[in-house]
C-alpha cells in the first residue's frame, strides 16, 4: 500500500529521500513481520510480547468478585512493556501517514497555504484528530471505572498496584504515540530552529505520562490527561480556522481564556488529588521497598512536575499569542514606512545644493530657452 505520492524522477533505493517519500511502506513492512510471526510456532513467542499486552496476573474468582470494577485478570508494568510500546509506535506512525496523504495533504492542495502556513496547518491537524479520540477514549474508560461517580478513587490506594487491560492499553498507547513524534520530526523535514521546541513539547508528555504509568498513578493521570487533552483539542482547532482565514482570529481569541481556565483547573485538582493519595492518611507505612508512592520524594516531584508543565504551556501561549499580534501589526505599519520613505526620495531628488529644481535633467522646454 502506497501512502506518499511519488514525483516523476525516483530517488535511489535507501537514499535520504527515498526514505522520506516511503517511510509508511517501510514501516509497514517492518509491523508486518511481527504480524507474520504469529503465523508460525517458532516465532509466536516473540510476536506475542511485540503485540499483546505483558505483565498479566490471574486473580482468583472470589478475590475478583470483592473488587467493583475490577476484572479477574489485571496488569502490572514491566520490561516488556517496552517491545509493545515499539510496535504500536509503528502503527501509529502508518496512522499519522494515512491522516496526512488522504485528509491534510488533499486540503493543503484545496486550499493552497504557503509553506510555512502548511507546515503549521499539518502540525494543527495531526493533534486534533489525535486530541479527540483520546478525549473520548479517556472518557470512557473513566466513566467505565466510576472515576466519575466516586472521586475518593483518584487517591485511594490500591494495595496491589494493578490496571485494568483498558487502561494499561490506554497508556501503551500513549506512549507509543509520543515516542512516534521523535521520528516523525525527520520525516516531516522540520526546520533547525523548530526543533528544539517540538522535542520539549513531546518530552514533557512523555515524562508526565510515564510518571503516572510507573507511580501507578493512573486515575489521576487519565483525568489530569483528559483536561489537558480538551484544552489542545481546543487550541489547535481553533488553529485550524485561524489558517483557513485569519478573520477568525479575533472570534476565537477566547479560546485562549479557556485554555488558562483549564490550566488552573488541572493544577488544582493535580495539588488536591495527589495531596490526598500522597499525605499518609490513609497508608502510615512509608517504605519505598513496599512500591509504595507515599513518600515525601514523590510528592515533591509530582507536584512540582505538574505544576512546571502548566507554567510552560502557560508561557508558551503567551509567546504564540504575541507572535500573531505582531504579524497582524506588520501589515499595518508597512504601508507608512513605505510612504515615509517615498517621500524622502522624492524630496531629495527635487533638492539639489539646497536649492529647489524640478528636475536634474532640464525639461524640452528650458533647453529651448537655453538655446535661444
């Protein structure tokens, strides 16, 4: 299957543009040998850590029974996880390729934006299909395990640190995602100066995310994930209007007090919620050997981190912002400068040793006074 349209003149095999023009179909290939294994009873072993979940424990029926939303079978993380973050990082790469030939290249062409403008545009469009459907899968998953109803279920503690199969899937594939992003910096040509920005922007959702992941913090990293997630969906929608035609900017310049509206909602329910999971109200025992978050290192290091993750987003708001309010003011200011210096040539030109003359060369009617 063929998700980039190829010019007339074909790269050489395996050389940096061929890689670029073709990279779904190489990653395609390469999650399809992990598909192929299954088929074969040498290699099912190895396919299977690749694509299914790891880390899985039985629990009894009757033990099962006491837990509301528990299944009998739940998870724990591990080094497995690893191999299955891998390879649905392949799919999410031929996904992120299929979104960008069939949906935002086909309006790109349609709607004819500048290069820089398409590259913002593409960047907008990516994150607001994958926003969405990862506000309305969190959702589900939250309202299917009465977070919700019950909000004593964000910091009360489970005593076998165990997730359920959606939701461990849910940060699989999370971080599966993310840790695509790195990649597809290369193969989306992202220019020099941008790319600082964009590995800090992928990196802190990585840290946060796998900080929930592994201080089985998992609740209140799903929900702190959905507020966040719905404040970029937001965003970067808005965004989309705003580079059809720039005359909604002005409509949707209060998204962006929704969006710091949604910032101090997360940060107060971050510092509430992990204030509970984390005073020792309800655990007295502090023994980091017990996987026990508990301890005074990690609520530090949790309320710190969410509250730096909301002060750059912060920030960088107020940078995009101030960055459009300057590129709305340019074209205003253009058309004096250019006056003001029409002017001056002007004048200099019908100026010469401080004396008024209209013109350097004489007109056809002074040189026939001359002449005569």
């Amino acid at each position: 299957m063929t998700f980039r349209k190829k010019g007339t003149k074909n790269p050489p095999v395996l050389s940096q543009e061929f890689i670029l023009q073709n990279h779904a179909d190489l990653v395609a290939c390469v999650g399809m040998f992990f598909v192929l294994g299954l088929m074969f009873e040498g290699t099912a072993e190895v396919s299977i850590v690749f694509i299914t979940l790891q880390h899985g424990v039985t629990f009894p029926a009757e033990e099962a029974e006491e837990r509301a939303t528990a299944p009998k079978f739940l998870y724990h993380y591990g080094a497995k996880d690893l191999a299955t973050v891998f390879f649905y990082m392949l799919v999410a790469i031929i996904i992120h390729a299929t979104i960008q030939e069939y949906v935002l290249d086909r309006i790109n062409r349609r709607m004819q934006f500048p290069k820089p403008k398409q590259t913002k545009f593409n960047e907008s469009g990516q994150f607001s299909v994958f926003f969405l459907v990862s506000c309305i899968w969190g959702t589900f998953i939250l309202h299917s395990e009465n977070c919700l109803s019950d909000l004593a279920v964000l910091w009360r503690a489970h005593p076998n640190n165990m997730m359920t199969f959606q939701m461990k899937f849910f940060y699989i594939s999370q971080l599966a995602y993310w840790f695509h992003a790195f990649p597809e910096l290369y193969f989306q040509r992202i220019k020099p100066q941008d790319l600082s920005q964009q590995v800090v922007y992928v990196g802190l959702h990585l840290f946060h995310i796998a900080g929930a992941y592994l201080l089985y913090l998992n609740h209140l990293g799903l929900l702190l994930l959905m507020m966040h997630y719905f404040v970029e969906f937001l965003s970067h929608f808005c965004d989309l209007f705003y580079f059809s035609d720039e005359k909604y900017q002005k409509e949707f310049s209060l998204w962006a007090i929704v969006f710091i509206l949604g910032r101090l909602v997360t940060l107060i329910v971050s510092v509430i919620t992990v204030g509970f999971h984390l005073a020792g109200g309800q655990n007295g025992n502090s023994d980091g050997t017990t996987e026990d978050v508990n301890v005074l290192a990690a609520k530090i290091a949790v309320l710190s981190s969410s509250c730096t993750i909301q002060a750059y987003i912060t920030w960088n708001l107020f940078n995009v912002q101030l960055q459009r309010w300057m590129e709305e003011d340019a074209p205003l200011q253009a058309p004096s400068v250019k006056k003001k210096r029409t002017k001056g040539r002007f004048s200099r030109k019908g100026t010469e040793n401080g004396v008024a003359t209209s013109n350097r060369v004489d007109s056809p009617h002074m040189r026939k006074e001359k002449s005569s």
